[in-house]
C-alpha cells in the first residue's frame, strides 16, 4: 500500500480497514504483493531511510519509498512465564495485533488518534526525543512457559 505524504487520512483509512479485517489476507488483495517474503525469528527496524525497505522486498522499482506497509505473521512461544509489552515508535505505523486484539498502535501523530480508534495505550513517553516521535507502550501481556501467541 502507498500513500503520498499529503494524503496522510487516506493511509490512516486504509490501515484501520485492514486492521478491522484482521489482517487476512483478502485484506490485501486490492494491493500489490512484492515478489520476496521475508522469514524472521526476530524484529527491530532501526531508523533508516524509507526508501531503504522495499528492496529488501525485492520491490525497489515497483514501490514508491512512502507510505508503504509490511505485513508479519507469527508466533511468539514463552520459553517460560513471561509478563510483557511491545514498545515502538513509528513515523508512518506499527502495531502488533493478537486474536484480532491491538497490543501496540503506533504511528505517525496526525494518524494516531484515527489508527488507534478506541484502543488507548498503557502509557506514552512524550519526553521520548527519537527521531520516529512519541514513544507508545503497549498493552501488558502474560504468558506461560510453553504459551504460543499468535501476531500479526
């Protein structure tokens, strides 16, 4: 999906129907899919330039290097009782979805409120001065030695 950086409330309305969808794939199927996936055991994306992403995707003459998304799907499995929460920042979005249920909505802040909808995060460090914004603290979540989550 691409969004020119005016047309920020198009994007924001974009991500809210693939996050009501619960990220299926028919969400996606009116947008153009890069030829590589990409297998992870683990996620962080440093600040770096947009147009830096979709050549990981094979896709760097096909994507315009704004306003593009990157879908994951997994599995989190406790290797013992764990209480946690995801914590980001994005200038465009991230979140983390589990069963359908936000656990993390983070985005760029004339999006937030939109993208969010009702779910409210657990805490925000507005005193966070990264260069991606606000940082937003997700929800806090329990697992048991052995407990697979699944994510989106």
């Amino acid at each position: 999906m691409q969004y020119d950086i005016p047309g920020i409330e198009d994007f924001a309305k974009r991500v809210t129907d693939i996050q009501r969808r619960g990220f299926q794939d028919s969400a996606f199927s009116h947008f153009f899919k890069a030829p590589d996936a990409l297998y992870i055991s683990e996620l962080a994306i440093p600040p770096s330039p947009a147009d830096a992403g979709p050549s990981f995707f094979g896709a760097a003459d096909k994507v315009k290097p704004s306003g593009w998304l990157a879908h994951y799907s997994g599995f989190i499995q406790a290797p013992r009782d764990i209480h946690f929460r995801f914590v980001g920042s994005a200038d465009d979005y991230i979140s983390v979805f589990s069963k359908g249920r936000p656990r993390l909505i983070a985005c760029h802040s004339e999006a937030q409120a939109a993208i969010q909808e009702k779910w409210e995060p657990s805490r925000t460090d507005k005193d966070y001065t990264g260069p991606m914004g606000t940082l937003v603290h997700g929800d806090w979540i329990r697992l048991k030695k052995g407990e697979i989550m699944p994510i989106d």
